[in-house]
C-alpha cells in the first residue's frame, strides 16, 4: 500500500494528472521539467498510469451501475448508507488488488531516476556508472580570473639609502588568468600558473620626484613649488609557477570511489614568479611643470620573486618578495620589493 501511494504522488508530479467527474486525464510537464526526468523512467510510469486509468474507469462504470440499482430498491436512508458504503469498499479492494497484479516494480523505477538525477543518463550497469562518476570527478584543469591589490614597500640590507628615507605609499596592483591543474583525484596538491599583469607604482613625500641625470642615473629632485602628485609607475608582465595545497576533506561520490573538491575551502600556496618590464611612466603634477616621460629611469627590465598565499574559496592574504633589485645598476643599491595584500582567485 505504501509503494501504491508513493508511486501514484509521483505519477501525478510528472504527469499532472486532473480529475474531473468520471474523466481522468494526464498531461506532460513542461519541457524543462521533463530533462530532469529519465526517458525510461517516463515510459514506465505513463505506461503504468494509464493502465491505472483504465481498471479505474472499468471499475467505476461497474460501481455505478450497482449505485443505481440500489437507488431503486428506495430503501430507507440508514440502510442505503451501509449498503453504499459495502460497494464503495469492495470496488476499492477490487481496484487495489487489480492494480497490485500489475506487478510494477517501483524500487527499480526510483533507482533509474536516481541514477539519472546523478550522473544525468539511463545507464544500465555498475560499470557505466562507475564510468560516469570517473569522468564527472576527473581530475580538473581550468582557468579562472585573478585580481589583487597590495601595499608595498622596499627592503633593503644595506643602510638607508635616499630612496628609502623619503618613499611614500607605494602599491602593487595585478590582475590576470590563474591557470590551476589538480595532480590527481584525490591529492591534496595542484600546480598554479597563468599569466598576470602587474603595475607597480612608487611615491615620494617631502616634495620630491623622481629625475635624470645627463647620463641617464636616476635621483630624488627637489619640486621647488608645491607638488600634488608624483608617480613612478612601471608594468609588468609575471608568469607564476608553483603549487597549491588543499585542506579540504575526501567527499563520497559512490561506488567507493573519492575525490576532493580542489576549488573549495582552505588552501595555501607557495610559489615563484618571473616578469618582463612593459613600460615605465613617470607621472608628475602641481603648481609647477606637470609631465607624464615614458622614459628610461633604471627600473629592473625583469623581476624574479616568491609569493606564499592563504585562502578560503576565491579570497586570499598575501606577501610577495621580489628577489631582484627594484632598480638597476647603482640606482638606490639593494632595494628589493615587499608587498602585502589581499585577492581574489588563488
């Protein structure tokens, strides 16, 4: 009785069947409700519907015209309620028992659906199944986007230079393609590359600016009036390459088989950077001369660096060290870039 009740509120979600009088009638859903539902599945229970359809129709005619030859024997009201009563409940059990030697499986039928609803196929066996699941927790390789922003400032073993007296907010701001490749299944670990864009971008307090001399060495210059905005801006273009770690536990997908949800949850990854330098603008404003010169002011042509990072999903802390000097030749000798930062995607 139970398994005839459930199937018959199943029967009527995907069917949406509705009564009326003597006349049932059943109508698909609609379209994008049916791609939820297994074709085989769908076969079965219309099949089965309408067989019920039919044994009620038959039985009810049957019931009916008992009903009204009982009319006409124009017994009194008591009597004719119990005799009613008596007919309904049999026709009900002839009903029951009609519909019970139908022989529908019905645990097989949700199992089918089951398997669909999961892997989205009528397969048939336990190695399809297990093929599908395989496929649908492969290892993944994927692109996703990447932005930070940081603030940054110069270290510098040796005793302060002029640079390092006088440097004003400085920042780092990069933004790109994070490519990641999960080593396998079920392994904590992935590689993390992509490609990045990166601007960084140094300023100066006490009125100063970045300038050159005749032949090409770069100094702090006193403005002389009053100065609004110095920057000395570079681009770069950085390749990260290193690995990823993934905290998060083993998930199960059935059939004994595990994986880990690389993308989600807590991470923490270790990695070396490289760049080329795009372009230097040196950018300058105030009660004086204001310029933006192109030009030629020492900064590495190439930065090299490490970068640790701590995440949970797509947001991340970071700290970045650049191994290579910030500036050329013995422009401010030593001065190595240090950020700290926040960003989203690994």
């Amino acid at each position: 009785m139970v398994k005839k009740i459930i199937m018959m509120a199943f029967a009527c979600i995907l069917f949406n069947n509705v009564y009326a009088q003597s006349k049932w009638s059943f109508s698909l859903p609609a379209s994008k409700e049916n791609e939820k539902i297994s074709p085989i599945v769908k076969e079965k229970v219309d099949d089965y519907a309408k067989k019920i359809d039919e044994i009620i129709q038959e039985e009810k005619k049957m019931m009916e015209e008992e009903l009204i030859a009982l009319q006409n024997k124009n017994l009194d009201k008591a009597d004719f309620d119990l005799q009613k009563k008596e007919i309904a409940n049999r026709y009900s059990e002839k009903i029951d028992k009609r519909i019970a030697d139908l022989g529908f499986d019905l645990d097989s039928v949700i199992e089918k659906q089951v398997k669909y609803s999961l892997l989205n196929s009528d397969v048939t066996s336990n190695e399809e199944i297990r093929a599908k699941i395989l496929e649908k927790y492969r290892p993944k390789k994927n692109f996703s986007s990447y932005f930070s922003y940081g603030i940054m400032n110069l270290t510098n073993d040796l005793p302060d230079n002029e640079l390092d007296k006088n440097i004003g907010y400085a920042s780092n701001l990069e933004f790109g393609l994070n490519f990641n490749y999960h080593f396998s299944r079920t392994s904590h670990f992935g590689l993390l590359s992509g490609i990045r864009f990166s601007w960084r971008t140094l300023r100066l307090d006490n009125n100063l600016y970045f300038n050159k001399d005749s032949e090409g060495n770069v100094y702090l210059d006193k403005y002389g009036k009053s100065l609004d905005k110095n920057k000395l801006r570079t681009g770069y273009i950085i390749v990260p390459l290193g690995l990823q770690y993934n905290f998060s536990r083993l998930k199960d997908a059935g059939m004994d088989i595990k994986y880990r949800n690389f993308r989600d949850g807590f991470k923490m990854a270790g990695y070396f950077y490289g760049g080329v330098k795009m372009s230097t603008n040196n950018i300058i404003s105030g009660d004086g001369p204001d310029f933006r010169d192109r030009g030629n002011y020492q900064v590495n042509p190439f930065v090299f660096g490490a970068q640790f990072t701590v995440s949970y999903d797509d947001f991340s802390i970071f700290v970045k060290k650049d191994f290579t000097n910030y500036f050329k030749g013995g422009n401010f000798s030593n001065d190595k870039a240090l950020v700290f930062g926040i960003s989203l995607g690994l």
